[in-house]
C-alpha cells in the first residue's frame, strides 16, 4: 500500500506519529488487548502499560500487550503485518520505540514514510564501533587541552587563557557531534 505522512490513522496504522497525535488526535485503542486507549503521557511521567510502542513499520500498540506479544518471536515481529525486524549487519532485534509527548517529535521516520530505514547496527553495536572513533577524535583534542591548562595555572595570562577557552570549545563540539549523531540515529 502506497503511504504518505499526511495518510489519515486507520487502526493501529501510525505512519507519521506527530500528525496522528497532534492533528488527528484520535483516540487509537491497543488493538492487541481491544480494550484500552493508547495513553501519550508527558515524558516526566514513568511509561504505562499502554504507552505506545511504535514498530519501524508504523504500527502502535500498548507497550505491555506489545512486549508479551513479542516475547514469542524473540521480540522481532510486528502482530498487525507480520513483518520481521532485525539490523542486517548484528541481527538484532530492533526494539519497539515508547510514545511520550515529546519523544513523538524526535522518532526516525517510520518505514512508511519517505527516508525511513532500518540501520546496519542496532545502538549498541553502533556505539561499539563508533566509540573508537570518538575515543581518537578527543584524545588528539585532549592532549592539547591538558598542555594548554598547564600553560594556563603556570602564567594565567589573557593569551593563556583564549588559548585554553578555544581548545575547550573545540573538545566540547567533538564530544557533541558524536553524541547528536548517535540520538538521530534511526531505528
Ligand atoms: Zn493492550
Ligand atoms: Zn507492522
Ligand atoms: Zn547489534
């Protein structure tokens, strides 16, 4: 079935969870127990049982009806379209992401939407292989910081001092790429 992100919700189908949640605002049962509305609560709130869990496919569920539903397929497929969902490079399972009112905003497009894909690695392995990286990028930066704070308690001049400042802002920015990349990585 052809979908775009403005598609109307039919069912337990949430192609573009912003839209449904914030201009649709219907009230979508969990359609796993039939019987509850799926609850979007506010992120300072601990998750419910029926927070919705939303699958790469577009499809939501109550979060606990989900998990027991999952746990019979080592937690890979989804029970509206029996679609498998693993990272083609580890073959883990990709997890359901939980619904709160703001986390809504930052999800990785679903599959039914244009751009959304699932990853070669799931996080953890991602962050395993890219911790390295990271881990040269800062050391090149951490060295020179280390040299320029010395410098700086031995003659705390103003040259020093922008010197040191420069440096910190540059090992923070590293630190931070690597940090937002990892977040905005998708599924
Ligand atoms: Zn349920
Ligand atoms: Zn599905
Ligand atoms: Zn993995």
């Amino acid at each position: 079935m052809e979908t775009v992100a403005t598609m109307a919700t039919t069912g337990a189908f949430v192609p573009c969870p912003w839209i449904t949640f914030f201009i649709d605002r219907p009230n979508i049962k969990c359609s796993l127990c039939l019987e509850t509305d799926l609850e979007l609560r506010s992120p300072m709130e601990p998750p419910g049982d029926h927070t919705p869990a939303l699958l790469p496919c577009g499809h939501v569920f109550g979060y606990h009806c989900l998990s027991i539903w999952r746990r019979q397929s080592g937690n890979r497929s989804c029970p509206a379209c029996r679609t498998s969902f693993e990272y083609p490079l580890c073959q883990h399972p990709v997890p359901a992401k939980l619904l709160d009112a703001v986390s809504v905003f930052t999800l990785p497009p679903t599959l039914a939407e244009e751009a959304g894909c699932i990853p070669d690695e799931c996080h953890d392995c991602r962050w395993k292989t890219s911790r390295k990286l990271f881990e040269s990028n800062v050391d090149f930066h951490k060295a020179d910081f280390d040299r320029l704070r010395a410098d700086f308690s031995e003659s705390p001049g103003g040259r020093a001092k922008e010197a040191l400042l420069r440096k910190k802002k540059m090992l923070q920015m590293t630190m931070q790429a690597f940090f937002s990349r990892e977040v905005l990585h998708g599924w």
